[in-house]
C-alpha cells in the first residue's frame, strides 16, 4: 500500500547544482544574491584570543616569515579570495550555510595573506596574519574594524569548523559575506595606495 503522505518529491532548485553536472539549457551563471546589509557594529565584536602570540612573536617562531615581496603572489591571493567570495554567495543561495562561512573565511585570508605576500611575509598562523594587520592600523593605513572583523570571521569559521554549535542563521551568513566583499574591496585600495 502506497501511502502518498509519506514521500514528498522537492522540485530540484538547479541553480544549486554545479554548472558541470546542470542540463545544457540553463545560463552558465548564477544570478547574484541580493546582499543582507547590517550594522556592522552588530557583527563585529572585539574577542579575547587567550594564549597566543604577540608580533613579535610570530616571527620569532616562525609563525610569519620575511620573503622576497611578491606583486604576483599578491594578486594572485587577491584573485583567489574572489573566487571565494563567489562561491560563499552561491553557497548562501542554495542555503549551504557552513559552506558559506568556511567559503567566505578563506576569501578574506587570502585578501589579508595578499597585503603579505605584497610585504614579502609568508605567513604560518592564520593568528599572525591578524596581528601583521594591525601594523596597518597601528600606522593609520587600515581601519581597526577590518582587523577585528577578520578575528572575528576566524573565529566564527572555527566554531563552524569544528565545534559542535548550531550553524549561523542566514541572515548572519549574509551578513558575513557582504563584510567580507567590503573587506576584500579594502585590502584591494591598501595594495594600490601603498
């Protein structure tokens, strides 16, 4: 006996399936998102990283190492972290929220990791490059709150990572991923104006 109430046949939002695997009639790109505008002041909080390392002390462990500048390099980072930025929105679309907050943390690493690699600093602690940043603030160059935006990003891609908390609610995803086009959008005019 077929109960009907029991399987429920979703139709198949193919905007979510990869451009690889969509039938030949559909658009090669996704529409954009419309972006969820906040305050950032309701996003970006100052948090205690308790137990970790000083500038200083980045390097003086190996943690940031000083190599040859790298206009390429940077770029290149910069060109990544688009691509991240991309498929955080198209994650946020079809509702992969952790997917969008891993997709959208890497985006602003590598944006932040291109002003390094622009200085000639590798970097081997993603801490560090929070602190290589602040040398931007602490000479007027860079705005704190893109400092304290990517700890706080980081930190969020932890909890999402590897703790066992629920997920953010999509407005927050949304939230994040307009940030961090913001964000990305500053390391871009602080790798032109230096």
């Amino acid at each position: 006996m077929h109960n009907s109430g029991m399987h429920s046949h979703k139709k198949l939002d193919m905007t979510c399936i990869s451009s690889s695997l969509r039938p030949k009639s559909f658009a090669s790109s996704l529409p954009g998102i419309s972006l969820f505008t906040t305050n950032l002041k309701k996003i970006v909080a100052f948090s205690a990283v308790r137990g970790l390392t000083s500038l200083e002390d980045c390097f003086a462990e190996g943690k940031l190492q000083t190599i040859l500048p790298s206009e390429e390099k940077a770029w290149n980072s910069l060109r990544i972290a688009q691509d991240n930025l991309r498929e955080a929105e198209e994650a946020v679309k079809c509702g992969l929220l952790r997917a969008a907050i891993n997709s959208t943390y890497v985006a602003i690493f590598h944006a932040a990791r291109a002003i390094l690699f622009r200085d000639g600093i590798r970097e081997k602690s993603h801490f560090c490059i929070e602190q290589y940043l602040h040398t931007y603030v602490t000479s007027g160059a860079l705005e704190l709150k893109w400092v304290v935006f990517y700890g706080n990003i980081r930190s969020k891609r932890d909890i999402n990572q590897y703790g066992f908390e629920p997920p953010a609610t999509k407005e927050e995803v949304e939230a994040y991923v307009h940030l961090a086009a913001q964000f990305l959008d500053r390391m871009e005019r602080l790798l032109v104006n230096r």
